[in-house]
C-alpha cells in the first residue's frame, strides 16, 4: 500500500508570499511619506465617491452665478467668467480624474502582467516577439504619442481617453515585470511545480504572480499616476470631452478664457493644484513599495530610525 505524501511549501515561496502579503500593509504603516500618500488617496476617493457632502451645487457646469466673483463664504474659490462655481466644479471633477487614474492604471498593469511575465516563462520565439513589442513601445516618446493617437482616434470620448492611455502606459511595467520573472523562472518551487504537470497558466497565475505583488502594486501606482497627468494634459489640449467635470476639463476652459488674465487665477491653479497633489499621493504611497521591492532599502530605513 503506498501513501501520498503532502507537502508544505517550499520555505523560498512560502515566504516570499507571506512578505508579498502582510508586508505590504506594514510597510505603508511604517512610512511616514506612504502614510501620507494613503490619506490624500483616501481623501479624493471619499470626495469622488459623496460629492453632495462637499457641495450643496449639483450642476456645476450650469452658469447660475455672477460672472467673475471673488471668493467668499457662498462661492470659496470665487466662480468662473461664464458664471459657474468654481469649488463645486473642482469637486465633482474629482471622480472622473480619480477614475481614470485607476482604471487606466489598471487595465496599463494588466497589460504589464500578461506580456512582461509571458515573455519571460514562455522564452524562445515568444519572448523574443513580446520583448521587441515592449521595446519598440518604450523607445516612442509617450506623450506625443499618446496626442497623435487620441487625435486620430476621435475626441470626446472618455473611453478613447483610457483606450489611448493604457496603449501607450504598459510597456515600463512589462519591462519591469519581465526582468523580474527571469529570476524566478528556474526557482526550486517552479521546478517541482513543473514536474507535478501543472500547466502554464496555472504556474504564471498561482505560482509566479504572487511572489510579485509588490512590484505589480508599484507598476500600477506608476501606471495611475502616468494617467492622471496625461489625461489631464489631453483634456487641458481639448483633447477629451469639454463638457465632461474633470480637473483636466477645467484647466481648459479656463486657458480658453484667460483665466489667469482676466482676474480669476484660481480657475486655473485650484484644478492644477488638485492634479499635482493627486499625483504626488500615488508617488508617495509608491516609496512603501520600493521598499518591500528593493530589500536594500530596508536597512537604511532602520539606521534612520533608530539615529
């Protein structure tokens, strides 16, 4: 009579995917500048999320207001030359400005995942093909890609917006990705779970990903903030939708009637502001994720601490 044996993890993947999963949470804890990142993020998702607790303006795009006035108690940030309110516009643009960073981000590190870490399993042929695609897509400039491809492509759309955006957002992470797979692919855990019969998908997916979750986590806080800038920039060019209420939305209109000219300056710098501290959000909770990434950094962190 035989028996099966069951054994553990291997001791490499099982810790691996105990740092990939509670280090996550104590190293944004541990970081003064993630912590803070993690609260404006909190922040602008409950602001996206319950605008009415923020405004009592549904509309703000309704021209309901004296044109031009200065900021008060009834309009904080004053309003707009063609009337409108200027605090209540910065508010409700904060949900399609924060839904276009996540979901863009996320569809970009997807697409990092699936041809960064394919490539690097698969080798011969296709990762030659894959590498030469992610290649070519790193050494185009982003940005003027990213305004021939939404010209072409149609203006208005928010899908055209997010379709441009993880085009042209995927291929840095899948380099990422790629690199970091090469030097998982003949590990001991891979090893047995190749001589057990276990398929590809089954191996990338539930044996190679979750010893990489920080470093997908990075690649899409980089991915979010490479699209909140660049949407904002399309959509300030009149690139998107001008009725749409996003920050990147009013920056426009607000060039379009010299905001900064004609004595409403803060028209312009009110949504400006908002997309740089959006942005700085995503990169400070991105030093915690550095940090479980890079290993060396942990030292010096310490050192620090205990000075």
């Amino acid at each position: 009579m035989t028996t099966t044996a069951i054994t553990a993890p291997p001791p490499e993947k099982a810790s691996a995917r105990t740092r990939a999963g509670g280090g996550l949470w104590r190293a944004v804890r541990g970081n003064r500048k993630a912590m803070a990142g993690a609260v404006i993020l909190l922040l602008f998702t409950v602001v996206a999320a319950f605008p009415g607790l923020f405004t009592s303006v549904d509309h703000p795009d309704e021209a309901n207001f004296a044109p031009r006035l200065d900021p008060s108690t009834a309009h904080l940030l004053g309003t707009t030359a063609l009337g409108q309110d200027i605090y209540s516009q910065l508010i409700h643009g904060t949900r399609e400005s924060l839904v276009i960073a996540v979901v863009a981000g996320a569809l970009a590190t997807v697409l990092s995942v699936i041809i960064g870490v394919s490539a690097a399993y698969l080798g011969g042929i296709a990762d030659d093909l894959l590498s030469l695609l992610t290649n070519v897509v790193l050494v185009i400039p982003a940005f003027p890609l990213v305004i021939i491809l939404a010209k072409y492509a149609g203006k208005g759309s928010l899908t055209v917006i997010l379709a441009v955006l993880v085009l042209t957002g995927w291929s840095y992470g899948a380099n990422q990705l790629r690199a970091q797979a090469l030097s998982l692919r003949n590990r001991d855990f891979l090893e047995s779970a190749r001589v057990r019969g276990e398929r590809r998908s089954y191996i990338i997916v539930f044996e190679v990903l979750p010893t990489m979750t920080s470093l997908i986590v990075a690649n899409f806080l980089g991915a979010a903030l490479y699209s909140v800038l660049s949407a904002a920039g399309l959509q300030f060019l009149g690139l998107g939708d001008p009725n749409s209420q996003s920050w990147g939305t009013m920056l426009y209109w607000a060039q379009n009637q010299q905001a900064l000219q004609t004595g409403t300056p803060l028209w312009s710098i009110a949504p400006g502001l908002c997309v740089a501290l959006l942005g700085v959000a995503f990169a400070l909770v991105n030093y915690a994720f550095d940090e479980i990434g890079n290993p060396a950094l942990r030292p010096v962190r310490r050192r620090r601490k205990g000075a």
